[in-house]
C-alpha cells in the first residue's frame, strides 16, 4: 500500500499561507465582529425564537439512581388544561452518541433509569409554568436496584451492570494500557523516584445560556431544529438517526450560543425529543432547560483518582513515567472512551521523555453523566504531572523553572508516544512568566502563608482523526462575493462565544485585503453551510482557519488575474490591502475592492469558491495512536501568587502570569480573552469547583451553591502571547480556547506549597480542608 | 427556564387592607422578592395571593425624638448609603453591603431581610432536587437531613442585618387591623428552623427603630465568596458601652441569633465558640464553622479596638 500522504488530495495541507500583510487585519487586537450585538442583547439566541402556535416541552426526571421503571402514570398530567401532548423513553429506542463505539444513550430512558435527573417522559403545553406543573404531576413507579457510586463499586464484577448488555466483567466502558520504551529500565537509571496520589474533583461548565431546542415541523415531512449546541453535525447525524429521518430532511440551525466549554457538545434529549413532538403534534416545540436539569445533563469534568510513578536524574531530566486513572464518568458513556484516551496521551509533553507508560479506565456509576470539558481529560493529570516535577526539582535541589526549561522537547520532535510536534514555544513561555512574576526572588521567600508557584502544560489543535471514520474534510468554508464587494462567508463552524466567527471573518479579510466587518459569517446551519465538525478539541482556528484561506486564496486569484489584466501587471505583483488592490512597486496604480470583484466577475462570471482542510495523514509509529495526534500542538507556562489566610484556611489567589504560544495571534484580544477565560476557569476548579453528591443526588444543582467565582475572587491575570508560527497552521495559527486551562491549578498547588510546606494533591482547595491540613502539620510539628 | 407558579397579585394602598389580605390563608407578603421569588421558583412557596407592600409609603428614614425609623420598604442600598445611618448606625450599613450583589441591594428590603426565611443545604433548592431527595422536615417531608434522629429542623438564621440591629438595641414596629405591636430584635426569633419567628400572619413590618446611642458595633460575615452567598457564619460585636461587658450576636450557626457577653475580646470569642453548636446545614464543614465563630469574633472585636 502507498503511503497515504502521497496520495493526491484535494486538502490543504500545509497551506503555504504566508506571511500577513503589513498593515493588514492580522495580530490586531480588536473587538470581535460579533461582539456588540452579544452585550446590546441584539444577538439571537435559541430562546429569544417564538414561533406561531409554538408549545413548550418539560421532562419529568428520574429521582431515583437506578432502578427499573415499573409504570409512568400521566393522567392527572394530561388532564391538565393546557396539556396538549407527551412523550415517553420507548417512542424513540434507537441508541445514539458521538462516539460510534459507545453509542449507548437513548432520548429518555426506556425501561430502566440510571442517574437521579435523567429524563424519563416529556410533557408539552401551551406554556411553561403549565407544563412544569403537569411534569410535577406525572407519578413514576419504580423497582429500586443496587446503585454503583465509587470506583471501586465500578470495578467490582460482583456488583450489577448499568448496561446490561455490556459485556465487560464490571462496570468499564473502557481500559487503555499504552507501553512506550522500557518503563522498567528508566525508573532503574534513575537517581530519585517520585511517587504519590491524587485526586481531581468533577465539575461542570457553567455556561450563563442553558441547553434549549425548538423544532418546528416543515411540509413535506421536513423539520428545522434550532439548537443552542456547540456541534451542529453531530446533533444533526443523531437526530435523523434517532427519529429515523433523512438527514437531507432536517435543517438543523445553531442560534447564538452562550457558551459550552464542552457541555453543549452531545446531542441532547432537548434537541431530540423536541424534534420528535414537534412531528407528533405538526406544531413548534421548544424544550429550554432550567438550571437544575443542565446540571443533571452535565458532561462535566470526569473526577479522576490518579498514581503517578516518574523516575528522575540528578540533573533533572525524566527516566520514566508510569501513570494509572481511574475516571468515574456517570451514567453514559458521552464521549468517555476519548477520556479514557486523553488522560494518558499528552503526558509525554512538554518534557523530553523515553520510557513512559499508562493504564486507565472510564468507568461507569449511577451518576450524570460525564463528558468534555475544557481541557478534556488532560486537566486531571497535569495536576499530578506538574507536582511532581516540582518535588522533584525542590528534592534534587534544582530550581524548578531551570529544570522545566532544559527538559523541553524541541521543535520538530516525535514524542515516545507518536506525537509529532511542530513549533513549540515551551523555553520562550516559561521564561516570559518567571521574569515577569520575579519568581526566582521570590520562591520560597515571600514569608509564611505567601507563595508562588509554576507549571507548564501542553494540548492539542484538533483531533487527527475525525470521530467516525471518513476521508472527507473536516472543516470547510464556502465564500460568495457580491459585485457590491460584500463577502458572504458560510461555515459549519459552531461560535460558542470562543471568536470563530470573528477568526474566520479575520483570516477572509486578510487575504483578501478589506475589513473583518467587510465579511458576513453565516455559520451552523446545515442547510447553508458546509461541514465543519464542531467547536471540541479545540481545532476550529486551526481547522476551519486553514479551510477559510483556502477558499479566500481561489477568490483572490480570481479577483488578482482579473485586476492584472486592468492595471497591466503580472498577478504577484498585487498587493490586497485597505480595500484597494494595487501594484505593489507603485501604489498609486490601484483598483477598489468593489471594482476589482466587478472585472472578476465579468471575466469568470459569479464569483463563489469553497475551500476545505483535513490533517495530512501523519503516519505514526504505533498503530494504536489513534486518539491523541493532533496536526499541532499549543504550549503554556503560568506562575500563580497565593496568600493562605493560616487562621481560616482561606486560601487568596493574588496574581497568574500567564504565557501561552497560540501560534499566531489572528486578534490579540480575542486570544488574551481565551487566555484569561482559561485562568478564570482553572481559579474555580482550584478554589471552589467539585461536583459533590450525597448518594447519587448531585449535592448542589443551582449557581448559588455550586461556586464560581466573582470578580472578587478572579486574580488580575497578566496575559503573554507567544508566537511560533507553525508551519501547518492558518498564518501559523494554534489554539487557544483550552491550553491555558491545564497548568492553572497546578500552578496553584505549587505555591501553596511554597506557602505552606504543603503538598495539597486534592483539589478544590477550600478553607475546611486548607486548614485541617495546616492544623495537622502544625500539631505533627509540635510533637515532633 | 424555571418559571414561577401562578398567583393573584395585589398592591394595597393602606396597611389595614394589606393586612385584611394577608389573614387569609394562602395569602403571602412580598417586599423586594429577592428571596421570595427565588423560593417561590423552587416550589418552597406556592402562595394563591401575594399582597405588596410597595404602595404602603413604608419607604425613607427619619429621625424624631432620638429614635431613627427606617421604613421597612426601604431598600438596602438606601438603608446602606442613607447619611445618619453611615454615622450612627455604621455595621447596619456594613451589613446591607454584603447582601447578594448590588442589584439585589436596589431591590431588597430593610423589612425583606428581617424576615428572611430560614435556610438550609437542604430545604433551598429545587423542587425536583428535593423530591429526589425524599424531601425534608421543613417542606414536604418528614425527616431532617442535617440531624435524622433530632427532633426539630435546624435551618440557619440568615438574615445579615439582624446581629447589627441586636445590639444596636432596635425594635421593629409591626401593623395589623389590630393595631401596632413593637417587638425587640433581641426578642423576635425563636430557635426553630420552622417556627422561627412569632409574627402573626396578618401582621405587616412597617418600620424599624433605631435608639440614637453611643453603641459601637461591628460586623462580619464569612462566605465562600464576596459577593452573591449568603453567610457561613455572622457576627456582629459591641464594644463595651461604659463598664458593661463585650457583646456578640452570632448567626448563620442555629435557627435563632445567639447572644454571648464576655470582660474582654479573647473571652467573648471563646464564649461564641462555646456557644455555637453549627450543623451540616452549609456546604463547609460544620466543625470549621465553628472554628470561625471565634476567629471572626475575635476579628471584629479587633477592628473596634481596645473598646474605648
């Protein structure tokens, strides 16, 4: 067989997209496109739409973890004025879910219940209160089964299958062993061994939108779904999957969305059960979550019990990592087998590593269930990764800064695992923080109860490999220009208020040299836009970015040979800038954009291109590398500044520093607010974020008691952008939605250590905890 | 979204009528409804009739023969900026600012806060959360979450006004077509987290009244964070007023303000520790709480100085 890069292909890879021009729309930092109309409230979200004789869905959830459904009683629900229709689990059988091998959800449950909060009917009325009412009066029998709640429940072949049909020996939707080099000889050669646990809570995304769905029934058997989800084709496939439909047959729209961070990247019982009434009643249903349920449908952070083994010399450098997690992920399997695959994978960045090897297991409980959140999987053991290289470097005596810096992987290596890394700006990111914070000067001298910590981190652009198996693009842009020199750009990228719509619009109008407010983005709808697989991985900028300029590069050729033909010059001798297009050793010989589209359409006729990307096949070594490559790879390094109150354990993060090398910056401020969203983030997850239970009850379903923080408790964050211009990016682009998250709370734990002589292996830091721990060593210290 | 269950609305002009209203049963008075509408969403009220207050004229503070008189339709935020209060009354004023956020403090009442309803982990929270859980002693179900085998329910105390108005010796002025009825602060709440006041339920809060004297209090609250939570623990503490004792109020730990008197600082938080017995009713662990109750004491007897 041939290699298959060697085959000839219509994608874009590498793109050869240059240099930006001088004086063009590149490196600005500027206001999103889109951005006023989403603080004006111009913007149109799923819930702003009202149709005509529309109804409103209201699930009734299980309250119980997991038990059979005996009989679902909704007469007094239907008898209730107003009710004009209902839905249970068995009307719609068919499994769906992203991932094709773990397709193990229906809409609502049929037959069996497996978390408290999973939907079990759906009641539509002419209104909301209505239907909540009549949702309330619909009674549920139940038989009550053994629930599994821990990992070691999770593991124990004796205890009873969530899903029965599983065929494993307990509850494991998935084991990944990965063995690379000779783990055993590296901890042999190696001078100190550093070994511990830890623990990463769950938690969830918090998006201000909640999931909302509105379906209205076309003629002709037709549908169009609106759904506030961050991947429209997904959500389209599964829909016409579950309903049994032609996906030619549904329309599926992304309004305005307010946010994901992972959480809106499954098809949901919103979307799919909305759809469905909407054709039983031949009216518009909306189904709009309220807060509790988006807890329920969570997706969030899998909480992750880790051991972590790595084998270190004398000067700092890494003989081998042995790593094992155990991930609890609820109730389904959402996209867990990926989990259990990102856990492990991206341990062999950003440090030069030979020998390393992990063992993980997604487990199913009777809990909501788990799924992508910022920083997928990746989060949890860069927690333990992180500590350790700083324990080590404070038992080997070495400064912990130098001893990340001289392990950096270089540009243009191949990780143990397969990883095939481009540009790297590693070195240059740790060094912009650790000069900036001072910590040099300051480490281990701030006084007591004052810290500073650093850590590093690495995470994809995208997935290599779509998630079902197919050789079309991944991303693609279609581009129209109007002879009014208005450029209309369709794409099926999801903007989740991450900026793609302004990054599209940004890279369009460089290359064609007018103003991102020159291009209209129509984005997320199925039926005018082309495939874009979805805002996940972090891959739009890179992905749908290099579609963008491949179809605005066949639009400039058009527009430059028809202008060369006017001004008498050779097609590289034109500059597209300002809106003009000219001549580049003589400016003034120059033709307006409008002007210039009006020759190209005389010569060409119409003028409309598509452009589309998918990764170049990178061969790897290991066959079984399938998760895990990515065309690219973002770095950052950040130092956190802690105070910890040592009367009430109250733990205060005072500053982060943060670089992070995202390529090229395509809007500096839309990239310093991914940055700074990140370390927000990555503050909660320190401080407050866990999702607890009592049983299989989520503990706190509402924003009052589940804490993010305010403004109060955000640190000021001093943001750096490092460019390394990778060669297969759009003008060099990397990502930068998710990176900066990974080496937040690591970075926190380290100075709390610095503060306190304590290694905190336990997230959310919070005072009870914070301040048993110092009693404890206190107390140890004074019988010592 | 989460929508409010349906009620009849009614904005008397006259406290007598409100009061007429308010007797019958199902009827429910609302002030600001920060808190009342919240609960109300999570099923915690399903009042047929609330009755307002806001057409009352109960808004505005005067001052009249050495006594201050908030109005109790007067907001936090006016109760908080109002210039006599800042200076007579400074902790009132600390108190209303750690109330939620700044625009609840431009909703919600001086009266609203006073009878805040009591509160637990268990009790304010949705209602499909709470039939999940079986619900509780206090709404719906039979059983307390935070003590299965006491005897009563434990919801906190949680108004953040109240330890301030305790020990600036305020009373609280209540109307009803029976008349006006003056109830002390220090004597208005009773220890059970259901029955936690006394107030009949025709009775409208007109007013509250501060004595204009040389008290010196001030005012803690511990939440998790700044802004929005309500306390984990709350404090207020007096300095000595001539040779009497240091005073504290501590809230947020039982179903009614406790009040502690103690010769010096380090003795009035050792005496608040003692007294403070908090349960599993807030997410932090009981036995830090009560840690707190002395570390916040002793902080703001701290901030009073020596009590001269």
């Amino acid at each position: 067989m041939s290699d298959p890069a060697e085959r000839p292909s219509w994608a874009v890879y590498p793109t050869h997209s240059g240099e930006p021009a001088e004086g063009g729309v590149l490196g600005r930092s500027e206001r999103k496109v889109d951005g006023l109309s989403r603080i004006t409230g111009a913007a149109q979200f799923t819930d702003d739409l009202v149709l005509p004789r529309m109804v409103h869905g209201k699930f009734v959830r299980s309250t119980l973890p997991h038990a059979w459904i005996v009989s679902i009683d909704m007469s007094a629900a239907m008898a209730l004025p107003g009710v004009v229709g209902v839905a249970i689990g068995p009307e719609l059988p068919k499994r769906y879910g992203v991932i094709p091998v773990a397709q193990d959800e229906t809409a609502m449950a049929i037959g069996k219940v497996r978390y408290i909060g999973e939907p079990i009917a759906c009641i539509a009325a002419v209104d909301e209160e209505t239907a909540h009412r009549a949702a309330r009066l619909v009674r549920v029998e139940y038989e009550p089964l053994t629930p599994i709640f821990t990992i070691e429940d999770a593991l124990d072949p004796s205890k009873p299958h969530i899903h029965e049909a599983s065929r494993k020996p307990s509850n494991i939707l998935r084991r990944v062993f990965q063995e690379y080099g000779d783990v055993q000889k590296g901890f042999a050669e190696a001078d100190l061994v550093v070994e511990d646990t830890y623990e990463y809570p769950g938690s969830t995304h918090v998006p201000l939108e909640a999931h909302v769905a509105l379906a209205c029934p076309e003629g002709h058997g037709k549908l169009v779904l609106w759904s506030s989800t961050q991947n429209p084709h997904y959500v389209h496939r599964d829909v016409a999957h579950v309903l049994g439909m032609r996906e030619q047959d549904i329309r599926l729209i992304k309004p305005t969305v307010g946010a994901g961070y992972g959480g809106k990247c499954d098809p949901f019982c919103t979307d799919i059960v909305a759809a469905h009434l909407a054709r039983k009643l031949g009216r518009p249903v909306k189904i709009a979550l309220e807060r509790e349920e988006v807890f329920y449908t969570h997706r969030g952070r899998h909480p992750a019990r880790m051991w972590l083994k790595m084998g270190f010399k004398k000067d700092g450098s890494i003989t081998a990592v042995d790593f094992k997690a155990w991930a609890e992920g609820g109730a389904y399997a959402s996209y867990g087998v990926v989990t259990s695959y990102y856990l492990g994978v991206f341990m062999p960045l950003p440090y030069t590593l030979e020998n390393y090897r992990f063992e993980s297991h997604r487990l199913y409980t009777n809990k909501p269930p788990c799924g992508p959140k910022r920083g997928h999987g990746a989060i949890q053991p860069r927690l333990a990764l992180e500590m350790h290289v700083d324990r080590a470097a404070l038992a080997l005596g070495l400064d912990p800064a130098a001893m990340r810096t001289a392990n950096c992987i270089e540009p243009d290596t191949e990780t143990c695992n397969g990883l095939k890394v481009t540009s790297v700006g590693m070195k240059e990111c740790i060094a912009a923080v650790v000069e900036a914070s001072g910590y040099a000067a300051k480490r281990g001298k701030l006084g007591p109860g004052k810290g500073i910590g650093l850590a590093a981190s690495a995470y994809m652009c995208g997935a290599l490999h779509p998630v079902y198996q197919n050789e079309l693009s991944q991303s693609s842009v279609q581009l129209k220009v109007d002879r009014s020199g208005e450029v209309t750009l369709f794409s099926g990228t999801a903007d989740c208020g991450q900026g793609s719509i302004h990054m599209l619009a940004a890279l369009c109008a460089e290359r064609l040299g007018i103003e991102p407010d020159d291009v209209r983005v129509i984005e997320g709808d199925t039926s005018l836009t082309p495939v874009d697989l979805g805002s996940y991985s972090s891959r739009v900028t890179f992905m749908a970015g290099n579609a963008c300029v491949a179809a605005a590069d066949k639009v400039r050729d058009k527009i430059a040979r028809a202008a060369a033909v006017k001004l008498g010059v050779e097609v590289g001798a034109l500059v597209f800038r300002g809106r003009q297009v000219y001549v580049d050793a003589a400016p003034e010989r120059a033709l307006t954009f409008v002007d210039a589209v009006w020759l190209a359409e005389e010569m060409f006729g119409p003028i409309g291109e598509v452009g589309g990307y998918k990764p170049h096949k990178i061969g790897s070594r290991f066959r079984r590398q399938s998760v895990g490559p990515s065309p690219a790879y973002s770095f950052t390094a950040q130092v956190a500044e802690v105070g910890v109150d040592v009367e009430t354990g109250v733990v205060t993060i005072e500053k982060i520093w943060v670089a992070h090398d995202c390529g090229r910056a395509i809007n500096r401020r839309v990239v310093e607010g991914q940055i700074e969203g990140c370390v927000y983030m990555g503050v909660g997850e320190a401080l407050y974020e866990e999702q607890r239970y009592r049983g299989g009850l989520m503990a706190v379903p509402s924003l009052l008691e589940y804490k993010v923080p305010t403004v109060h408790e955000t640190p000021e964050i001093c943001t750096f952008i490092v460019e390394t211009h990778d060669p297969n990016g759009p003008f060099g682009a990397k990502e930068a939605g998710e990176g900066p998250q990974l080496s937040t709370v690591p970075a926190i734990a380290n100075a709390l250590h610095d503060a306190t002589g304590l290694w905190f292996t336990k997230p959310p830091f919070t005072p009870d905890v914070v301040l048993a721990a110092l009693t404890t060593a206190r107390r140890r210290a004074g019988s010592a | 979204m989460l929508p409010l269950p349906r009620f009849e609305y009614s904005a008397p002009n006259d406290v007598r009528d409100a009061s007429r209203f308010l007797a019958e049963p199902g009827s429910q008075l609302i002030a600001g409804g920060t808190d009342l509408l919240v609960s109300m969403k999570q099923r915690l009220f399903e009042p047929r009739h609330l009755v307002s207050i806001r057409r009352l004229g109960l808004r505005g503070v005067t001052v009249q023969g050495g006594v201050v008189r908030i109005g109790a339709a007067t907001t936090l935020a006016q109760v908080a900026t109002n210039l006599t209060v800042r200076e007579q009354f400074p902790a009132l004023s600390d108190a209303c600012l750690t109330v939620a956020t700044p625009t609840i403090q431009s909703m919600a009442t001086l009266g609203g806060n006073l009878m805040l309803d009591t509160r637990c982990l268990y009790y304010n929270q949705p209602a499909g959360w709470r039939a999940s859980l079986g619900y509780c002693l206090k709404r719906e179900g039979t059983v307390c979450h935070v003590a299965p085998k006491g005897r009563g329910c434990y919801a906190t105390q949680s108004a953040d006004t109240v330890p301030a108005l305790w020990l600036y010796g305020a009373e609280v002025e209540f109307q009803s077509t029976r008349g006006v009825v003056l109830r002390k602060v220090s004597d208005m709440y009773r220890d059970d987290g259901m029955a936690w006041h006394g107030v009949g339920r025709d009775e409208v809060l007109v007013a509250v009244r501060l004595p204009l004297a040389e008290a010196r209090v001030g005012h803690r609250k511990l939440r998790t964070r700044q802004a929005i939570d309500y306390a984990q623990v709350l404090v207020a503490v007096r300095a000595p007023v001539a040779d009497g004792p240091w005073a504290a109020v501590i809230s947020a730990v039982a179903s009614s303000p406790l009040f502690v008197e103690a010769e010096d600082p380090t003795a009035l938080a050792e005496a608040a520790f003692r007294a403070s017995q908090p349960l599993s009713t807030h997410l932090p662990a009981a036995t830090w709480r009560k840690r707190m109750v002395r570390v916040e004491v002793a902080r703001a007897a701290a901030a009073l100085g020596d009590g001269r």
